[in-house]
C-alpha cells in the first residue's frame, strides 16, 4: 500500500538535497539572452524563470539547496542573493550559489552531469538520501514530494520525471523515454528526429522534463564512472540514462503537479515564439498557470516600487490597459495597452497603442508608438512615432528580429543604444 502520509512525505523531503542546474545559455533565445543565463530571464510581470523551480522546491518541504551557475550568471547570483538568501542553516535550510570553479576538472562544466560530479563534495557534506536534480530554465508549478514518494517506493536507482508531448514537439527538443506497463524505463533517446510514440497514442510521445531523483550513493557511483570515460558528452540525457536502464532500476514518473485538476501546467520557454506565448497565457481570466494561488505562491525578489497608475481620461487620450499584467511603478500616460505584459517602471506615452507585448524592465515608450507582438528588451527607449509589429520586412530591415510566427524582438543595441541590462 503506497504510504502517502504528511509524516513520510515530511521526512522523504528532508533527505533530499535537490540541485538546480541554472546555467544554460538559451542559445535559441538570440539577443534576450546576450547579457543573462536563461534561469534568470524574466517571466510574468514580476518573476525570473528561476523562481519556479526555487519556489517548488521550498512548497513541496525541500529546504536544502544548491543553484549551479555558469553562463552570464551575474543578474541570477544577484537575484538569488536578493530574493531567497533569508534561509537559515542553523535550521537545516540553505540555498547557496554553486558557480563553477573547477573543483575536480581543470574545465568547466562540460555537461549536467559533469555539473554535479565538479560539486559532489559539497553535496556529500550535506548527507542527503537522496538528490534532486532540476532544470532551472522551465515554468511550472510541482509538488516534488509526490515524485519523491513515487521514487522511493518503487525502489528505483533513479527515477525521471516525464510527460506527455506531441511527436512533432519532441522532435529534436526532448529526451524522449520508452517504459514498460510498469512504467520502467526500457529504451531512451535523447532528441531524436523521429521520436518513439506511446503504444496508446502515436501521435504523442514520453518527454524528459531534465528533473531526476537519484539515490544519492548511486548518484555518486554513475557519476565517477562516467568522468572516467573520455568519449563522454558528460551528460544526463546523452550518457547517464542509456548506460544504466538496462542493469539498473529506472522509472519514469509522469508529471502532475500535485495540485488540483487543470494545474499540470509546463513549459519550455526555450524559443522567443514559446517565451511569448507562455507569458501570453497568463493573461486568459482562468489561467492554467496561476500566479494568484496563495496555497502555492511564487516566491521572488522586488523591489519596493510604487502602484502602477492610469493617467488621462480624454476620448482621444485614454490611459488604459485591458487583458493585461501591469506592474508596479508603471505609469500609463494617455495611452492603450491591451493583452499585454507590463514588467517594473514601464512607462507608455500619450497617444500610443501596445498590443500582444511583452515589455520587460525599465522601457520608455514614447508618444504615437504602435506595437504589435512584440517583445522589448530592458531599458529599451522605443522612438516617438515608431512602428512595430504591423510590417515584418520594415521590422527587419530595422535590425529587428523577427520570428517565425511573427513575433519581433527588439534590444537595446538594436536601437543604437548602449549595451543591454542583465
């Protein structure tokens, strides 16, 4: 009978030591993430990527912490610091920046294995059951404590967190995972062309979501062997998984969040086209992702920053916003904001119109601007009278880019300005 009791589920969680591994580049973000990690991209209005799987960790009882960093990782070490350094080790909680520093390798973190194998000291002092390893760059709400449960009474080595995804979205993205009835894994792939579907389903296929529990002895072991290896790409998709499932207990686990019917809410915001429209879906009046729950709130850093205000209320000059995320310190002056979202100290002059944006930090938008799908870059300064969105041969020839589905991202170098904020 599985034991799902507050006090094992209390006690599962404060064996285990999760790891959250922030410091890939978002290569297919382009120019958002020239002068930031993807874990550190905002998110929402108010957040960083970063802070799902922060705040996930420390609902679900989860206290211990590390944060591996790499690529440009100034703005995440500083939002980390600001935002979840109130822990306490003298209560057995911490969440402590783990950057590289060449602990057992003259390199860098070649991989997300080699990530875990270079800090294996440090998480060997904190005497876990059991290691947690998570990707820091998804947006998603999870009970960890159900996966861990899952973990231990299966008795597995290891078990992978999953879901279902569409074969077309799979392919050349996921890691995509072939089980038993039983659901243990007996086949892996890691971003195959064509990947295997369900048996059920053959349009839908089984996608790693990179978040692991390991037993932490075993960990050690498959990560020692695989250093030893000199062809290896130092990776959990690409070596650890293939070279343990067949002598080793490997489980799937399918991914619910634990937290009611119609939150198993997740997404990759890898691509400009996803980031967008990930950060659109908020805006529905029933979001699937809900930020307002305060059962499971989102924890992050803010600063202390005034109420967003509306100026204006002339027939042709109306500040207002409608469908849309405003945050504090933004100032809607005579102008019309409409399905969008507004981050810190946006402000929209007089007489202009945003449609379908998301406006990141400290943007000015001056007078008679029309925007259009659009995502603006930090303390971006969009010119009087411009025009965005509306003509995507105008937009490029601008310097602007333009995606596939239509949505134009606009940096500050881009607008000849100085070099972009973090």
């Amino acid at each position: 009978m599985p034991n799902h009791s507050p006090r094992y589920i209390s006690n599962l969680t404060r064996e285990t030591y999760a790891l959250i591994l922030a410091g890939g580049r978002g290569s297919r973000l382009y120019e958002l993430t020239d002068w930031r990690a993807k874990p550190a991209l905002y998110f929402g209005g108010k957040f960083r990527v970063i802070d799902f799987p922060l705040s996930n960790c420390v609902n679900s009882g989860i206290r211990r912490i590390g944060v591996v960093t790499q690529y440009q990782s100034h703005s995440l070490i500083r939002h980390v610091m600001r935002g979840w350094g109130h822990f306490k080790r003298e209560l057995g909680e911490s969440v402590e920046i783990l950057p590289a520093s060449q602990r057992y390798s003259q390199s860098w973190y070649q991989g997300t294995a080699d990530a875990v194998f270079q800090n294996i000291d440090i998480i060997r002092h904190e005497l876990p059951k059991y290691v947690m390893i998570l990707s820091g760059d998804h947006v998603y709400r999870m009970d960890y404590a159900s996966m861990l449960a899952a973990h231990a009474q299966s008795g597995a080595d290891m078990t992978v967190c999953c879901q279902e995804v569409s074969v077309a979205e799979a392919a050349g993205a996921f890691g995509v995972m072939e089980v038993s009835d039983e659901m243990q894994v007996i086949g892996f792939e890691e971003k195959p062309s064509e990947p295997k579907s369900l048996p059920h389903d053959p349009e839908r296929c089984l996608a790693s979501m990179g978040n692991y529990v390991f037993n932490t002895e075993f960990l050690f072991e498959q990560l020692k062997k695989d250093a030893e290896k000199a062809d290896s790409d130092r990776d959990f998709g690409k070596d650890i998984i293939p070279s343990i499932i067949s002598e080793h207990k490997v489980f799937a686990y399918n991914f619910k969040s634990g937290l009611g019917v119609g939150q198993d809410y997740w997404r990759d915001v890898g691509t400009l086209d996803s980031f967008w429209q990930a950060n659109m879906e908020l805006l529905s009046p029933e979001p699937q992702l809900n930020l307002y729950d305060a059962k499971w709130p989102i924890w992050t850093y803010q600063e202390q920053l005034p109420p967003a205000k509306f100026v204006f209320d002339d027939d042709d000059r109306r500040g207002m916003a409608v469908d849309s995320i405003v945050s504090g310190g933004c100032i809607i002056s005579g102008a019309r904001v409409k399905r969008s979202v507004l981050f810190n100290e946006v402000r929209v002059c007089s007489y202009s119109e945003v449609e379908g944006a998301v406006i990141l930090p400290d943007v000015v938008v001056l007078r008679n601007c029309r925007i259009k799908n659009a995502i603006i870059d930090r303390g971006c300064i969009i010119p009087e009278g411009m025009v965005i969105g509306y003509n995507h041969d105008h937009d490029r020839a601008r310097g602007f880019r333009v995606t596939d589905k239509g949505v134009v991202l606009i940096t500050r170098e881009m607008l000849g300005l100085a070099v972009g904020f973090e």
